[in-house]
C-alpha cells in the first residue's frame, strides 16, 4: 500500500469580536520596538486603522515598513508595545488573529511547480474553505485579481505581474477584515497598476461575506510603497516612517488642504517630512 495522502488539520476560524467589527480600531499598534541586535527596526511606533480605511505606509529602504508590517502578520513579535488585529492580541492569540488577516509580503513566496488553479485550492483549503465557499471565493479573486489567462499554467510559468496579482488573490481568498500589502504594485504595468489602485480602494468598503467577519461592512487596508503620488491617489491617510520613528499620520486631505494654503504640494510637504530622503520616496 502507498502512503496515506496528506490530512490538513481543522481549525475552526476565531470569530471576530463585535466591537472591532463595528467601531474599535481593525488594526492597533501601541507603542511598538523592535531591534535586530544592535540595530533598531522600529521605535516606540503608534497608530490604528478602523474598517473601511485604506492607509499608506511611505519610508525608504530600511525604514522599518516590512518589520512593523510583519509583527502586525505575527510573523515576528514586537520587543516592547503591543499590537491587535481585529480586537485579538497578536502575541497572545497569533493563530486567532491569522484567520481575520491577508498578508501579501514584500517577497511573494509561492510554490513555482504548483498549478495556479490549484494553488488556490491549496491555500482555501488550509484557510478552511470548502466545497461551494471555496469554489465561490476562488472564482471571485480569479475574477478580481484577473487570473483566468493563467489558471492551468504552473506558477513558474507566469510572468512578475501575475505571480504579484497570485499572491494577492491567496491573501484574499479568505475575505479577510484585515488586509496587509507590501509593495503590491511592484511588477505590474501601468495598466494594471491603475486598475489595482481602485481594487484596493474598493476592498476597503465592500462588506464581508463569509469567513469570522461575515458581516462586517469593510475592511482595513494598510499597504506599503516608495510610490508616493500612488498612495496619495488612494490613500485615506499617510504614514511615514524613517529609521523606525513615525514622522507623520495625517490624513490625505488634511495634508492637500495645508498644501493649498502654503502655496506648496503634497508631495512636498510629505517630502519635508521625510528631511532630505526625496529621490527614495518618489523613486
């Protein structure tokens, strides 16, 4: 006899909290440090993101964007501070907060051999979806993240844009309320880079349907770029970061109003903000 085929364990999706699904903060960081040896990633960082918001997170290389972003995914805990996702603390109930969250990291890891159809099997089938959600979640970010060219191709066969536009539909798959983007525009054309800009904006209120949120009338989106007129365009509010310290939260049009009445731009006043790192943010 052969061996028995793989058995992917069931873990019942943790239900999210009514609060966070109505008015308390989606995303919720206090305070927050995080240093590899003697150098610092993040410091002392705050802020919090309700459902129906989309934030951009600006700062160049080394800033701190793709650490705070990853101890927001439980991927690596903070050294001091705490965060949430959803009500749920990411230290204390890691697992819990994964099942409300979508992560599409800055290095899209996938597995090259995989067909991409069932790559998307794969990754519903371990969210916990099945039979008819699985296969009407799927059709949706096939649809949405426009994969139908590519769906009996290996992954190893599609081009830079489509392996982002796989990552994204995987980190969608299961409707998440939380949705966290490095660099999701990185590989795509002009063309698609306009069309994904407004997908993004309009993730951030279509109300949720299935999975621990269902219900839920948005979502919270927090992406990262270098792309500073792209988050301006899409952006509710604008976070900037530099050697791991916050230097601005603002909302986007609060900061194109004071832009107006100093006779400057947006850009330049982000740019200011940024003191002297303007080539790495509008690169």
């Amino acid at each position: 006899m052969g061996p028995e085929p793989l058995s992917l364990p069931k873990v019942a999706p943790s239900p999210l909290p009514v609060t966070a699904a109505t008015t308390d903060p989606m995303i919720r960081v206090d305070s927050v440090t995080k240093s590899y040896g003697s150098a610092m990633a993040v410091s002392d960082v705050s802020f919090s993101i309700r459902a129906g918001e989309v934030v951009g997170f600006l700062g160049p290389n080394g800033a701190g964007k793709s650490t705070l972003l990853k101890m927001i995914a439980t991927w690596h805990e903070p050294d001091a501070g705490t965060i949430s996702v959803a009500g749920l603390d990411t230290q204390e109930q890691p697992l819990a907060v994964r099942h409300n969250l979508g992560y599409l990291p800055e290095h899209n890891a996938l597995w090259d051999t995989m067909n991409v159809g069932k790559l998307l099997d794969f990754v519903g089938k371990m969210r916990g979806l099945t039979g008819d959600g699985l296969a009407a979640r799927k059709d949706w970010v096939i649809d949405r993240c426009e994969l139908g060219e590519v769906l009996h191709k290996r992954v190893n066969q599609c081009s830079k844009g489509f392996r982002q536009r796989i990552g994204v539909a995987g980190a969608l798959l299961h409707d998440p309320p939380v949705v966290l983007l490095d660099e999701p525009t990185h590989g795509l054309d002009p063309m698609q880079v306009v069309a994904f800009r407004e997908f993004i904006r309009e993730l951030a209120t279509l109300p949720i349907t299935t999975g621990p949120a269902s219900g839920a009338p948005g979502r919270a989106v927090l992406f990262s770029s270098h792309i500073l007129a792209e988050v301006a365009a899409i952006s509710d509010r604008i976070l900037v970061i530099r050697g791991g310290k916050l230097l601005m939260d603002e909302r986007t049009d609060d900061l194109r109003e004071r832009a107006g009445a100093q006779g400057t731009s947006l850009e330049q006043l982000v740019v200011s903000a940024m003191d002297g790192t303007t080539s790495e943010v509008i690169a």
